[in-house]
C-alpha cells in the first residue's frame, strides 16, 4: 500500500480564473435546398455522361466565419459562416456501371448575435519568443483582437435530395462560383475547377443542424473545493494470457438476439448495457 501525503490538498478557496464567457448563442436546423455541386474538370466529363445520380454521404471539410459590427447597435455584430460541403455522389454512367465522384458545394449562414463590447488593447507574452536581449523585429508579445470570437459546431449533414440537372435550365442555388474556391479545398480534389465545363449540373438538398455561440474572454471569481493530485498510480501494462481476458469479456447476447420492440432498439443504441433480456430467465 502506497502511503499518501495530503499535503497537496488546500481548503476551500476563491480563485480567480480566465475563461471564455459564452455571452449569445442559437441552434438552428437549416434545410438548404438545391445547392449546386462544383466539379473539376476530370469529373465533369463522368456527370455530362450520367443517366442518374444519387448522393452517398456529404461531410463539412471546412468553414469560414467573418464577424461585423452592426452600426447604431452597441454590442450586436453580424455573423456569416460560409460551410464547405464534400459531396459524394454513386453517378450511373450506363450498362449498369457506376462511378463513384466528388464535389464541393457551399452554403452561406447569416446570423445576429450579441457579444458585448470591449474597447480595449490586450497583448500577451510570447514564451517561445522570451530571449534576453530581444530581436525588435520578433516583438516579445502579440495584439489580440477586441472582436468576439464565434464557435461553430455542425452536425454531419443529412442528404435530402438530389438531381441532375441540364445547364441551360436556370436552377437552384450557386453562391460559390469556381473563381472563389478556396486553395485548401481546391487540394482535396483532383484536377482544375473551371467555369462553363460540361452540360449538366448537379444540385443536392441538405439537412443541417448546427450550433452558433459568440464567447469572449473574461475574468471571474469562482469557489474552489480544494486542489488535489491523481490517488491511483501508474502501473505498466503487462501481456497477460489473451484466454483468461477473454474469459472476462460477457457474451454478446445483443449480437445473436434481434430486437423486435422499436423502444428497445432506441434503449440498446444509447446504452451499451442493453441485453435483450439474455438475463432474463
């Protein structure tokens, strides 16, 4: 038995900390209808030559988010999230082949938010940058911005529909026109987004839930129960015999016992200690 030395433990105390005050915040549940999806020019040629398309799954790579004061409104700033869409898409080309493709689509969120002001000047040091004698042009500390800083958080986006549709019919939505793609996105894809390539297009609808908050950081006093260390030791794994950890794992009666209740099925995927009644006697 490891003796333990509780001179580590302090009383109650209040203690002064810095942390990010979430001062506004929304959740929303977007239904973006007929986005255009923008293809380079080595996958355009596979969707002028597909019979039918069907979306496979879509995934959020990446976001950009500009924050702007709002005139006349002290404390409000207008917020635009620009999401970047992955579209993978099964493309039937005909004979019964497909081909799997993927493309980007976008979506520009606009929202007001509250976030308080702070007109002051806040610089921090720089502990990588902290020599004695300090170059003047690597400065020891950096500026921080007095706008608040926006969290976004996305849910994986859920396909509702898509077509494919013929470029001479106007349709749908295009606010990410090929001029305006990111180099970070364009990298994920092979070969050159251009304009004016092929003859069909293909528009996607989403579902999207997402959360927005406006933090900024702040100082406050909290009450604090007392500091302690870690009671457990660290002890080494050893290479025990792979039977005997066998032996303790339970049988998984979930596996072999298909749930018929509707109610249940949701109980076993939320709880991983669902059995189906296999206790039951």
């Amino acid at each position: 038995m490891v003796e333990r030395n509780n001179s580590c433990v302090r009383q109650s105390e209040q203690v002064c900390i810095s942390v990010n005050r979430i001062f506004d915040s929304a959740r929303d549940k977007d239904c973006l209808e007929d986005l255009k999806v923008q293809f380079t020019d080595t996958v355009q040629d596979v969707i002028d030559h597909a019979t039918a398309v069907r979306t496979k799954c879509v995934d959020v790579i990446s976001t950009s988010i500009t924050v702007e004061e709002i005139p006349f409104n002290c404390g409000f700033y207008h917020v635009t999230v620009r999401y970047y869409f992955c579209v993978k898409l099964e493309v039937c080309v005909g004979n019964g082949r497909s081909i799997e493709v993927e493309g980007v689509a976008a979506y520009d969120k606009k929202i007001i938010l509250f976030g308080s002001e702070k007109d002051v000047s806040v610089f921090k040091s720089d502990p990588a940058n902290n020599d004695f004698c300090t170059n003047p042009d690597c400065m020891g500390c950096h500026t921080e911005c007095a706008l608040p800083t926006v969290v976004v958080e996305v849910a994986h986006p859920i396909s509702l529909d898509t077509k494919l549709v013929e470029k001479c019919r106007p349709f749908g939505h295009c606010c990410l026109p090929c001029d305006c793609i990111p180099q970070i996105i364009r990298q994920r894809f092979n070969g050159c987004f251009k304009e004016g390539l092929g003859t069909q297009s293909v528009y996607v609808s989403l579902g999207v839930f997402s959360v927005i908050r406006m933090e900024r950081q702040v100082q406050l006093m909290i009450p604090a129960a007392q500091l302690v260390l870690p009671e457990r030791d660290s002890t080494p794994v050893a290479n025990g015999d792979p039977c005997s950890i066998f032996e303790k794992m339970c049988f998984p009666c979930d596996s072999f016992m298909p749930v018929s209740d509707p109610h249940n099925m949701n109980c076993c995927n939320n709880n991983n200690n669902c059995n189906n009644g296999c206790n039951k006697k």
